[in-house]
C-alpha cells in the first residue's frame, strides 16, 4: 500500500521541477552602461569654500625654526653675542643687500640664535632658509611631506591647534618657514687673552667667553612650528592635531568633483546640449574639499554639466586628486 501512495507523489515532484527550469539560454546579469553614458546632470551653484589641511603634531620644548631672506640679493651676517637672558626684542642677525638697499632679517623675541645656513655673502634668492633659531619654550610641531608642503606654503595666516585629550582648538602662530634646514654653524670668536700693556680701566672687567661654546642647530625635515597663546598649559611630548586653512573662496562656483576630469588647475567638463549631446570644454579649477571643486572660468551658472564628466585620454589623468576620473572601464 505505501508503495503505491509513493509512486504518483514523486511523479508530481518531477513534473513541478521540470515546470519551473527555464527553457531558454542561462540569464547573465545586466550589462553596464556603456562608457559616456549621461547618468545624471548638475548646474553649477555658488557657495563658500574653505580648504583645509591636518597634520599631526607634538608639544615639544625649544623646537628649531627658520628665518628667510626677504629679498634675493647677497647676505651679510652680524656677529652675535650669547645672550644673558632670553631675548625680549626682536635680535638682528643679517642684512640682504639688493640694488643698494638693505633687507634685514630679524630673530623674533622669544627666540635664541641658532645658526647660519649659508655663507656669508652667499647669493640667496627670496624665501631661502638663511639662518636658524630657538623658540625658548613650548611649541608645538608638526611633520609634513612633499606634497603637503607645495599645499601649505602660501598659506601659515589661520592655524588652530587641538591638544589631544588638552586644551583646543585655539589659534597657533606660525614661527618661521616651513622649509626643510641644513645644520646651521656658529663662526668662532676669536680668543680673549689678557692686555697687560693696558689693563682695564678701574671698575671694568675683561671681556669674558662663556665657559660652554654655543652648539649650532641640527638639520631638521620639513616642519611647521606654531606657538600657542599664553594661557594655554603645556605638557611637553602631548600629542596634536595642526588644521591649516589653506584656502578660501567667498560664494565660489562650483560643481561636484564627479562632473571634472583634470587636476591641477586646469580640468575639462561636458557641457549638455539642448539635444542631448555633449560639448567638452576647458575649465580653470580652483580650491575643493573632496566634494565640489571651484571653478573659475569656462563655464556659468546657466549651463548644464553632465555627471560623470569627460574621460581624458591615457597620460591625461594624474592620480591624487579628488577631480581624477578613471580612465579604465
């Protein structure tokens, strides 16, 4: 009796299976759009733009900055005496003459020197690191690379710093350059011996060389070194945050950077026609965060740009930038 209940049940099971296989080819999932294929558009719109730019960084004593020549020209240093205290005014520590004139360079107060990064009278060109110093204190430091020095160099006005489980954020003033230094040397003094065919005159003293000579600064990477205000506390090694604003841009136009093919302030968009169809145009870029990119000029806030942009031929394409587009399917 089982045997014959079992028979006709799996007949039904092989016919349901059979009614529900496909009959035609096997299924593949959908193709992509082909390349170029307008899968939305944007106009350009206009808004503020800050760039900004992070570093990491320390609380660290006695931090070594550089001072710049001014001008290009020729440099002339002035022998400096070791301090007996920590400078309160401004210390002047080298002249860059050009066509006649001179350019002083100036230790701020606060700072010791540390010394000089070149010859006396080199031939420097503007911004050349010339001569080092010592902020006596705390400060704080922050390493940079390559291509975050090219991105902050023109740009030390607005620094705010943020103390790790410390006191922030609060403004940093910037000291000195950002440049990479050499190690800095110290001329040495002549030594002071003793005029016995004239003595010192009754109530003075002869001139006396510090019992220690002064060690010159070490060489040091790319750095920026800020000081905080007074009021902020200090532990020396705390770890910090460095946020330079590099850029600003008040009601800028802009555009996704998914709409621009291109880097380096130069890029290319497509421009929507009223069929439909595309016209690549050059464009000026300006600042971005990542999400939109200025532009400024090449096209209005009237026209209609097609999203994703323009694919720029092989060699075209430069990696590292928020407005690269791939050049690859």
């Amino acid at each position: 009796m089982r045997k014959i209940v079992l028979a006709p049940l799996c007949a039904l099971v092989t016919v349901a299976v059979a009614a529900c296989s496909p009959s035609g080819p096997d299924q593949t999932n959908p193709e992509l759009a082909p390349r170029g294929t307008t899968m939305t558009k944007v106009k350009p719109t206009k808004q503020d733009l800050t760039t900004k730019l992070s570093i990491s960084g320390k609380v660290e004593m006695n931090p070594t900055f550089g001072l710049t020549a001014p001008v290009a020209g020729q440099v002339r240093y002035f022998d400096l005496q070791t301090p007996n205290g920590t400078p309160t005014k401004p210390t002047r520590v080298a002249t860059v003459w050009k066509d006649g004139a001179a350019n002083y360079v100036e230790i701020p107060a606060g700072a010791t020197f540390g010394g000089r990064l070149v010859d006396d009278k080199a031939t420097v060109t503007a911004g050349m690191p010339i001569a080092s110093a010592k902020h006596v204190g705390y400060a704080i430091v922050g390493d940079i690379d390559g291509a975050q020095a090219y991105k902050i160099s023109g740009a030390l006005t607005d620094v705010t710093v943020q103390i790790k489980n410390g006191p922030g954020p609060f403004p940093c003033t910037v000291l000195g350059t950002i440049a990479a230094l050499p190690q800095g040397t110290i001329p040495e003094k002549p030594p002071v011996t003793p005029d016995t065919k004239n003595p010192p005159a009754t109530g003075q003293t002869q001139p006396k060389q510090p019992d220690q000579p002064q060690q010159p600064s070490s060489s040091t990477g790319l750095r920026i070194v800020c000081t905080a205000p007074g009021d902020v506390q200090m532990i020396n090694g705390a770890t910090a945050s460095i946020e330079v604003t590099t850029g600003k841009s008040a009601q800028a136009l802009v555009v996704p950077v998914e709409a621009v093919a291109g880097q380096q302030g130069k890029g290319k968009v497509d421009v929507l026609q009223p069929d439909g169809s595309r016209r690549t145009v050059d464009v000026t870029l300006g600042l971005t965060d990542g999400k939109v990119v200025e532009i400024k000029s090449g096209v209005t806030a009237d026209d209609e740009l097609a999203v994703p942009g323009p694919n720029l031929p092989e060699g075209q394409q430069q990696g590292g930038d928020p407005q690269q587009k791939p050049t690859g399917p």
